[in-house]
C-alpha cells in the first residue's frame, strides 16, 4: 500500500468493521460518508459547511471537471482542492460511470470510450490512460480505475464481457497511475450479481494491486434485495485489511445494511439532489417539506437535530421558502441532510466499536418506521 | 418620537450625516445599506452570514409577505424575526410599491388598493389601515407609512394630486399605527420632481408627525442625474433630527451622491440580484464573472477584500461555476457584494467622522473608474 495512506481497522462487529484512513490531507474515519462535488461544489454549500457536518472527505466527478473547466484548467489554478477551497481529501471517480449514463454518442472500444460532451457536444475520448492522467491533473487524493460500470439487467456473458474488459482496463490504469506520492488508487469489483464473477473480478484485482477496493456495478437499479444479496458475498472477497467502497450508495437503510455487510465507504448524491427537492432525512424518517401539513408547523424538522436547519428554523418557514423557489431553502435542506447522513455514519462508528451494530441498526429502523413527527 | 427610537447625529460633513438609531433589537449605524430579505430571506445568503457582512438591519416586503405566507401566519410563528431567524432590527415596507409594480389587476380607490396576487391570482386589499395591521402582525421594527410611489415621468397635476392621496394615507397610517412601544413609523416625502409639492409633503409630514422620514417617488427610471437634482433639497426639507431614508437606492454611486446630500438609510436589491446574475461589485468597479477573461485568472474578484468569496476562491471558480449553473455561485456573488456594500458604507461613516467625504467619495469613485484589475 502506498506509504501515504494507512487503513487501520480499530473495530469489528460481525462483518461490520470501523476504522481510519490515514491520507495525506487528513484521516478519514470509516465507515465513512463521501458527500458528491460533481462540479467542483457540493451543491448548495459551502466547503467551510459541509466540513461542519462532519465530513471528512468529498467526491469529484472526473467527468463533469474534464468537461467544464478541464483538468488542465484545474491543474493551471493549483489542483482541485485549491479550486474549489476544500483542504481535506478528495476521491475522484474515473469518468466511466457518467459517461456511459450521461451521453447518447458514445463508441466504446477495446482502448477505451468515445463521447460527446452533453454540455456542448464537444468529441473526447477517456482512456484508462487517460483517467489517470485527468485524476493526477485534479490532484485527488483517491484515484479510482477506469471501469465499465455493468448494466443491470444484462446476461451472465454480458457481465464477464464487461468485468474482464474492466480488469484489463484496471491493469491499464495501474499501469498509467505509477507511484505518485501523494495518491492512492482503488480498484474496482465488478461481476454483477454473479458470485463466480465477483470473486474472480476480485482475484484479478488483487493480482493488480490496488490502496484499496471499491464495488461498482451496485445501485443500478437491482433494488436493495439485489444489492444486499450480492453484499452478502462480494465485500468477504475483497482483502480484508483495505477499505472497501461502495459507489454511488445510497439511502439511510442501504448504508446500514452496507455497513453490517462489511462496506467502510459510500458516496451518494441523494441528501444533496433531496434537499434542493424539499425532502429530508430525519432520524423519524423522510420529511416532504412541500406538504402543506408543515405550512404551519412550529416545529424545526427534528427538535434533536443540531443542524442550523434545525437549529433556527421551523418546518413552516422551510415549507415557505422552498414553495416560494428561495435558494435558501436549497441550503438549508442540503445542509441538513448531509449533517444527518454524518450523524448517522457516526451512530454507526460508534456502535461498531461499542459491539452493537446490529442493536442501532434496528433501533434506528425502528424510529424511520414509526414516521415523521406526530400532527400537531 | 417613539423612546424605544433614539436617533443621535455623531458627526457632520458638509450636509452628511453620521450617527446611531437605536432600536429595541439593536442599534444602526448610520449610514445604514439595508440588505432586501424580500421572501423572508435576504436571497442565497443565511442570516448569519448576512450579519457577518455588517449589515445592521434588514428590509422585508410587506407585499409579499402578506401573499405567502400571510402575516397572520408569521404572527402564529411568532413573528418575522422567530420566522426567519433575524435577531437584529427590520424594516418592512407598505406594500403599496409592490402592488403597483408587480400587479396587473389593481384599482386604486381613495380608500386604498384592490390587487390580484402575482402569485396566484387572489384578490387581496392594501389600505392604510391594512398595511398598518400586516406590519404589527410582522412584528417589524421600523413601518412605512402606505403610500402610492407616484410613477415618472408625470405631469405636475398628477404628482401633487399622488402626493397629496399619499398624504392623506400618511395621516391614516399614523392614526392606525397608534402606539406600539417596540415599533417606529416613518413617513414618506412625495412630490416627484418638484420642490414646492415636496415642500408640501415635508410639511404635512412633519405635521403628522413619524419618527423617520422617507424620501420616496426616486430610483423609480429618473435616472442619476435627476434624482440628485431632487436630492439637493428634498432632504433638506425634513426634520434635522430624525433619519432620513432613500428607498430603492441603489448603485455605489447613487450611495455616496445622495449621502452627500444629507440621507441616512437605503434599501436595494442590486447586490444580491446582481450576485445572482454574476456582477460584482468591487473597489476596481463591477466586474462580470461570465466574461470568458476570467476562466483562467488565478486572482480573486478583489485581492483586498476579505469576504469568503474574495478569501477562497478565484475568478477562474467563480466564473466556472456561475457558467455551471451552481448555487454557490449566487451564494459567493451575494455575499461578496452585500460585503462590499457594507464595506462602502462604513468608509462612508468613517470619512464623515473624519470630515473628509469629499476626499473619500472622489478616490472611491476614481477608483471605481480606472476599472476592473489589469489583465494577467
């Protein structure tokens, strides 16, 4: 493992572990949440609060920041931390995921894919050599390999088509990727919902090498039952002393079942897109501010929530500044979510090293399934 | 006057002013740029950040507070303040611009206005009276007398017969604001263009009797020029002792001319509108974020200024995410201009303790004119 980054496992509670992740920029306490800067921003926040919350590392979209400034661009201003002011760590994924969702023209070859651009329709290419070049451009903390994110459904020769094509492409971006200093690189688990798959997928990579393990090809539509089905397995295939990542998972239940099959690392978009569409994620389960139940509801969306949301203002005034399209209620909804998705990874922390993981986890369910605040 | 108001002059310069209103919630510093929380949310910004600019005081719009959520409803959470967590003084206007500006619909009787909500289409009325009760509902701390904000251009027939309805409003919104010991009411001077009608206006105003006076009818498509001419005596026709209010105004420069001619307050939506759409303001003049020079300058908007989005980030950031469409977009611009508008107005206070706004007003402004930083 590159010298920089140091995993330390300090507790274990059945399949669930807690630990550290030592990066140059700063540890990260695992299970971790990753909040998504796909544009060089958190949406809606600032880096000083989303630091508040509790996180202590954020993601960036190789895709999004090829396209618009450019890596070189970003390179030229000082790197990505710089750019966006946010000095903790930050993982950047490698560009395959948006690319196959985000564009219609694409050509996927052998050496990599060919796209348009969806914001001006600008050809470029994205190699594994090529990621890894972006990435080093960005100055990510965590590099990811080049992959193709399976689709889901598709037919068992599909998959090990794909996941080999991705396990040639990881060789390729080990390769492209070198021994820089300050970076580390995971690869990525691919294989479908097939167990053999999986497992040789995650024997190749460890042939390769990798700081750590990511499993992709999750959240892609299966449904929960599917993923936790296929968590069952994957994670345990994956060396037992990196982290293993999740990507791009997920609700508040999806992280604990995660968790207690073994996951140290997510990373999700929803608190942030959920909290510019008015719905929040309490510890009495989802809120839809734009119901006109809470236009004049005292309460703040959770009395024991510390969040400035909560903290300052009542249901009603966030009903009324997110009907009346106040970028306000974007912020104050983002902020909360994101704190309350720390607060729980935290509860999560905390119960692995206390050994009852699976007593939180039930309580926890047990207070989102006895719903939203009673009427007033 | 009100006790709760205590308004002392500290210092003199030509005919500027510098000093203090006292208010239950606070004390304003005058000169005073009040930041427009039109929605109950000074746009894109929190309150305490809003603070953290300078500002001592906020505007509210009684228009649309009273179409969503409603005054009573405000009045049932415990008032403007509670609602949108602003612990500092506000000030809330009549309605009576608003419903003139923003509605299609409306008839205007002696008695008051019948509107159409813009929101809506709901009918609603604005009296003296009733705009009277929705500013107590609010809870505001400074009230605006209801008036009609005579159009420009007109013809002196019809500015003296508006000014003279304002007048007899005024006289109703005093007789309807009673006595409350936590609120002042300022009247607003009409009169258009004309001296002997604004003459008339000081003079039945000051009859009546409010604890501050407006200047009204301005920034309404006059132009600098001719508001300035309007300015060289209106001010001077309303009480010494009491604060003297511009409403709407404005540019930087409008700030510095017409403090130059003895007014003490202002409200303006430029620098949080202008956030929105990428201009900022600086002590090298406006700068436009979206011009394509900045997508690669290193430099902040303005190396000297302290605020977040001048301490953080660069041009380069700054444009790349106003062209990305990002909310902190809006959210850096905001505060960066509400930052400089409170910036220029504590040079403002300070030239004038010091005698020297001639001096101050004449470096700003060539300053403003040698124009934005020179290229890299």
């Amino acid at each position: 493992m590159n010298p920089a980054f140091r995993f330390t496992l300090e507790a274990r509670d059945g399949r669930a572990r807690s630990g550290r992740l030592a990066t140059t920029r700063g540890e990260i306490r695992t299970p971790a949440f990753m909040p998504v800067g796909t544009a060089a921003t958190v949406k809606a926040m600032l880096p000083e609060s989303v630091a508040a919350t509790g996180a202590d590392i954020l993601l960036g979209n190789t895709y999004h920041l090829m396209l618009r400034p450019g890596a070189e661009q970003i390179a030229a201003l000082g790197g990505l931390h710089r750019f966006m002011n946010w000095g903790g760590p930050i993982l950047t994924d490698s560009g395959g995921y948006q690319v196959m969702s985000l564009t219609d023209l694409r050509k996927m070859t052998e050496d990599g894919v060919r796209f348009r651009s969806h914001i001006d329709g600008s050809e470029h290419w994205l190699t594994p050599e090529r990621s890894m070049e972006i990435q080093r451009l960005l100055g990510s903390d965590i590099v990811m390999a080049f992959d193709e994110c399976t689709p889901f459904p598709c037919t068992r020769e599909q998959a090990a088509a794909s996941m080999r094509l991705s396990m040639r492409w990881a060789e390729r971006s080990k390769a492209a990727f070198g021994a820089p200093e300050r970076q580390a690189l995971f690869g990525i688990q691919q294989g479908s919902t097939h167990p053999a798959l999986r497992q040789e997928s995650a024997d190749r990579l460890r042939e390769i090498g990798f700081d750590g393990y990511a499993i992709g090809g999750l959240a892609v539509g299966e449904g929960q039952a599917v993923m936790f089905e296929v968590l069952d397995f994957a994670p345990d295939m994956l060396p037992e002393d990196r982290p293993r990542y999740l990507m791009g998972v997920g609700k508040p239940a999806d992280l604990l079942g995660a968790v207690a099959r073994g996951v140290d690392m997510f990373d999700c978009v929803l608190p942030t897109r959920s909290g510019r569409t008015g719905q929040a994620f309490t510890r009495r389960g989802v809120v839809n501010i734009k119901n006109a139940r809470h236009a004049a509801d005292p309460r703040p969306l959770d009395a024991d929530c510390t969040c400035p949301a909560c903290a300052g203002y009542s249901r009603a005034y966030l009903h009324h500044v997110f009907k009346a399209g106040e970028i306000v209620s974007s912020m104050l909804l983002s902020w909360h979510n994101l704190h309350y998705y720390q607060e729980l990874m935290a509860g999560i922390r905390r119960a692995i090293g206390a050994g009852g993981l699976a007593g939180f986890a039930e309580a926890t369910q047990a207070r989102w399934a006895a719903g939203d605040i009673a009427p007033l």
